[in-house]
C-alpha cells in the first residue's frame, strides 16, 4: 500500500498529533515525519480526537463574534467536519467591513426615504431589474435556509444581494426607494446569521424597532415574475435556436416569430406543419415535412 492510500485509510493528515502520526506508522524518525506532511499528508479537519481545533475565542477577540459566525457557517453546513483558514475568516472579516462601509455611504440618501410594497410592484425599468435581482436572491436564501437547513448557500445569496446593490446608482426617488427595500432585505438576510453588526446599522438607518423583532421578508412574487422568457425551439426534435417571448405567450404567435426569424424561418417556410407541441414558457417543437 501506498503511504499516500495509508495516511487516507487510516484518517491521517499533516494536522495530526505527531505522536499519534508515530504510533501508526511505526516510524520515530521526525525528518521522514516532517517530509510525509509537507508532501503527501491531505488538509486536516477540525476534530477533537486529532487535538487539532481551534478556539473562537481567539478570533472572536480579533475579529469581533460575527465575523466568525459568519466564517463557520459559510464555510461548510453546520453537520461538516471543515478545515479551518486565516484567509477564510479574513475573507468573512472583509465581507462585513464592505457591508459596513457601503450602508453607511447610503445613509443620507435613505435614511428618511419611506416606501410601501404595493407601490413598488408597479416600478419599471432598472428599478424593476433590481427588485427583480433583490427578491430572487430572498427566494433562494428563504428556500435554503428553510427548505434545505444549508446556511452555506444562504449566505451566498445575501453576499450576490451585496454585489447587486453596490453597483446600483440611484437616479430618482423611485430608485432610492428600491435600494432602502434591498439594503433592508440585506440586513434581515443576515441578521441570524451576523446580528451585532445588523442590529447597529438597522438602527442608523434609523428603525427605532429591533431588527431582531422584525419578521423574516416576504418575496414579492411580482418582482420575480419575468415579461419575458427564452424558450427553445425545435424542428422536427432537433433544437434549432432560442426566442424571446412574452410569458404565456399564445402557440399562433410564436409561430408567427418563428416563420419571420431569418435563422428559424428556413426551417419552416414552404413547408407543411404537421404538429406543434408547446410547452409554455420552455419549448416549442414543429413537426413539418
């Protein structure tokens, strides 16, 4: 057996005790030790048994209790074993320095803006794309945390939320308003996971309720629903090219957009349709011959 297939078998990595490295591989020389760790021995995960965990107390001491909250349950699901990182949880410390900093850059410009659901339904154009990039993100950040338990990915989706609304550039009050629903939706997101620093700045966006007595948003299901969708079409079961349609959009029509598209059209024009089977919103198959 290779020491490499070894070490695997018997659980064994360069993060083990060395004595315990020693006792199984029935060696007492430390330079052939210190070779098989640096060369072949894998990553260690955090266990007891290994004597190899880290305590939080010292990174919560230098980085403050939310970041390493945040680190933990980021970096693996709450069941796994994972390997712990000073650039993992540096990379978590930065994350809530730009959540930090980019709230606190907005607070002005939010601060007294006032806005209602139902009004926001009605938004169009780059303030409707950014509701649609803020509830999908809730959507899927609700599904995994309450569906599938996996805070991993939910964080994921709060940190795609941060991403989105930095890059948006407020133009009008419409949009003001969107962004103070995004940047609320933001904070409860994440609230569980990191309340210290979501409890303070919730209070400088000047919320005089705890965030912590907030209820967990609601996805609008209108922000999420799209005017159009892309939907394969297929002659005779072979995909052909995409279209642009309106959601629901009636068979006659896309037909019609079909037989006038320069690349689709050739394949139909002149030609007898025999069936069509249309599944709405995600495909379009025409017989003809």
């Amino acid at each position: 057996m290779k020491i490499k297939e070894f070490l695997k078998e018997n659980n064994l990595s360069k993060g083990d005790n060395v004595s315990f490295l020693l006792k199984k591989l029935n060696i007492d020389d430390e330079n052939i030790l210190k070779r098989i760790e640096d060369n072949i021995g894998e990553s260690a995960k955090m266990s007891k048994s290994k004597g190899n965990t880290v305590d939080p107390e010292d990174a919560v001491k230098e980085f403050g209790a939310d970041t390493v909250r945040l680190y933990i349950l980021f970096t693996a699901p709450p069941e796994n074993d994972f390997e712990w990182s000073e650039d993992g949880i540096r990379g978590a410390f930065r994350f809530l320095n730009r959540l930090w900093d980019f709230v606190t850059s907005k607070i002005n410009d939010l601060k007294d803006v006032n806005y209602t659901s139902e009004e926001l339904k009605d938004v169009r154009g780059r303030a409707k794309e950014l509701r649609y990039k803020i509830h999908s993100c809730l959507d899927r950040y609700l599904k995994d945390i309450e569906k599938h338990y996996q805070f991993n990915t939910a964080i994921a989706s709060a940190m795609i939320l941060l991403n989105e609304l930095e890059e948006f550039d407020p133009r009008d009050e419409i949009d003001k308003k969107v962004l103070k629903e995004g940047v609320e939706i933001l904070l409860l997101m994440l609230s569980p996971i990191t309340p210290h620093i979501c409890e303070e700045l919730w209070k400088l966006l000047g919320k005089e309720n705890y965030i912590s007595e907030e209820k967990m948003p609601e996805v609008c299901e209108e922000a999420i629903a799209l005017d159009e969708v892309e939907i394969g079409v297929q002659i005779n079961g072979k995909l052909r090219g995409r279209l642009k349609v309106k959601t629901d959009e009636k068979e006659e029509n896309i037909i019609s957009m079909i037989k006038s598209d320069p690349k689709l059209g050739k394949y139909v024009n002149g030609k007898s349709i025999r069936k069509i089977v249309y599944i709405k919103n995600k495909l379009v198959n025409v017989v003809v011959s």
